[in-house]
C-alpha cells in the first residue's frame, strides 16, 4: 500500500508531498484508521535517564518541526516523539527548493534552515497533546542571531519548552544555520553547554520535576573531535546525546544528480558514519544514553545501531523510503526478548 502512495508522492516537488504526507496521516488519524494501517504498538517499556519509554523507537527532529502533527505521529507506534528543531522567534527559513530526494541512494538532501513557527507555537501545540508517549523539545538559534549571542536563544527556547517537554536537545549540528557547528568544539561548547545546564537546573528545581538535557551532534568528525565533544559532554553532565545529524559530506553519492546540492544529507550513506560516531561515543562515555540516528532502514539496521552502543534509536528518511509499518519492524525487532 505505502509503496504505490510513495511512487505517487515521489512523482511531486519534495517539499510539497512532504506536507501531503502529513496532512493525510493526519486525516487518517482524525478518522480513527492509522492503527488499521500499522497495527498495535511494540509494548517494550525502558527505563532510561529517569524517563518511561514504551519501546526504543522514537521519530527524529526534523519531521514535525512545530507539533502540528504530533498525535497523528505518534499513532504510528513511536515510543518517543522529538519535534523541532524550534527558535525562539518564527522564520521561514532559506529559501525553496531547500529539499531534495536521492532516490537511487535512498538518501535526502535538506538545507531547511530552522524554519519553524516560534516557540510560543510549538509550545501551545504541546500543551494539547494526546499523544501518551514521551516528546522532546529539539531547540536551536534564530538565523538573525549572531553565533557569540547563541546562548541567549538557546536558553529563551529552554526557558520556554521546559514545562511541557519530556527531555530536551540542544541542537548544535545542523549544517544549515551558518556557523552553528562551530559551537561543537572546545570553549565554545563548554561556554554555551555550562550556562544551558545551569539553567536547566534552576528550571527542574522550580518546577518539581526533572527534565533531561541531551545534545545532538554531527557525524563530520574524526577521532580527536568526538573525543573533545565526549569531554565536554562529561564535564557539563548531560543526560544523553543524539548521534547524529546530517552530514555535509558526499562522498557516498557521487554522480548523484542532487548531490552538489547544499545542505544536510541524511538517509542510509549515513548509517555508518553515525554509527563511528556512536562506537566512540560509548567508548568516552560507557554509561551515557545515547540515542541513535541515521540511516535506519529496516529491523537489522535498528539492531545495528544497538549493537554499536545506542539505548534508542530514532527514525527520519527511512520512514519516508520505508513507510509506517518500519515503526513496528524496528521495535519488534529491539524488543527485550
């Protein structure tokens, strides 16, 4: 079924049948019929940075930037839903087309640009959600802001999503925002990653309650690099990472017609590198959640990710080549025997 509505869509501008996708499962999830598309949820509960889990496959950042689409997401079986990435100020983002398919890699090409609705949006949206899984605020900076005013951004989305996210992840990787990688490496991570944790401290206290604080970071790093990330990770004592974003790189593509395009590449030609990453990672940071992202295509792909040293895993261009019923493949196959 999905396979002829995938030939259908694919036959229309990227963008465009992105926002047909969702419009429609969103219809279907108004008429009650996304479980007679993808079956029962995988029940597979984990225990993870004082967080319930109802299995290990969650939807990536980048899908839902605003919430919009939240419940009718989260019928497809996720057992955790990340939406944004969110600034603090709306912004259309860079302009069209901004969005382009590999289909012979099964890979996409991105350079969105943080386009979103603002926080204030994303919020309200949370705020009415019925969906009973867990959801994380993906946050990031504002075009306009400069990069040494970063962390204001960063902590004005903070200070705005706290009360209604499950955890949240401080977006420092995309490669679509000028400058914003460059915020990965040495002081500036700990400049920017010491005041973020502070604050979110402040927050939990406040509250009452104790919300998580990932980062997710890029796979365009060598040994050394993802070292210092590990260190700083350590030092300002995050609750978990996100490996990873996009990459830059093309090497996996070449003679692609798309692939000089600009902007992020994500799908399967970056399964391996996010899993290099994931390995390091594990190796600085034994005990750290770690959430897995890249490339995930199928049941074994998922077990991958695992067996490399992810907790979670989290699914973007897969579902669009793959369909919904890779939801429920993926937490099958993860599920604790």
């Amino acid at each position: 079924m999905y396979s002829l509505a995938r030939s259908l869509l694919f036959r229309i501008d990227p963008e465009t049948s992105h926002g047909m996708a969702l419009a429609s499962l969103e219809a279907l999830h108004r008429a009650g019929g996304v479980k007679a598309l993808v079956g029962e949820s995988v029940d597979d509960p984990v225990e993870l940075m004082g967080l319930h889990f109802a299995n290990r496959v969650g939807l990536a950042a980048g899908l839902d930037k605003n919430a919009d689409h939240l419940d009718a997401l989260g019928a497809l079986g996720f057992g955790f839903v990340e939406v944004g990435t969110v600034t603090p100020k709306a912004q259309p983002g860079n302009p069209k087309p901004r969005l382009f398919r590999l289909a012979g890699h099964e890979a996409i090409i991105n350079r969105f640009g943080f386009n979103n609705k603002g926080v204030e949006h994303l919020v309200a949206r949370v705020r009415k959600r019925h969906y009973q899984g867990l959801v994380g605020i993906n946050i990031g900076k504002n075009l306009t802001t400069a990069v040494e005013n970063a962390l204001d951004d960063y902590l004005a989305c903070l200070d705005a999503v706290h009360s209604v996210a499950d955890y949240i992840t401080v977006n420092i990787s995309s490669p679509n925002t000028p400058g914003l990688r460059t915020l990965q490496f040495g002081e500036q991570l700990d400049a920017l990653l010491g005041p973020i944790r502070e604050r979110s401290r402040e927050l939990d206290a406040e509250s009452g309650r104790r919300v998580p604080l990932l980062i997710k970071i890029a796979p365009d790093m060598n040994e050394d690099e993802v070292a210092l990330v590990a260190a700083s990770i350590a030092r300002n004592t995050l609750d978990g990472v996100i490996a990873t974003n996009t990459t830059v790189s093309r090497e996996a593509v070449q003679g692609d017609p798309q692939a000089d395009e600009a902007g992020g590449l994500s799908g399967k030609p970056v399964f391996e590198p996010s899993n290099v990453v994931i390995r390091l990672l594990r190796q600085h940071l034994p005990a750290l959640p770690i959430i897995g992202v890249g490339g995930i295509d199928s049941a074994e792909a998922a077990k991958a990710k695992i067996a490399a040293g992810a907790d979670l895993v989290q699914l973007y261009s897969g579902l669009i080549y793959q369909g919904p019923k890779l939801v429920n493949e993926c937490a099958r196959a993860l599920k604790t025997p």
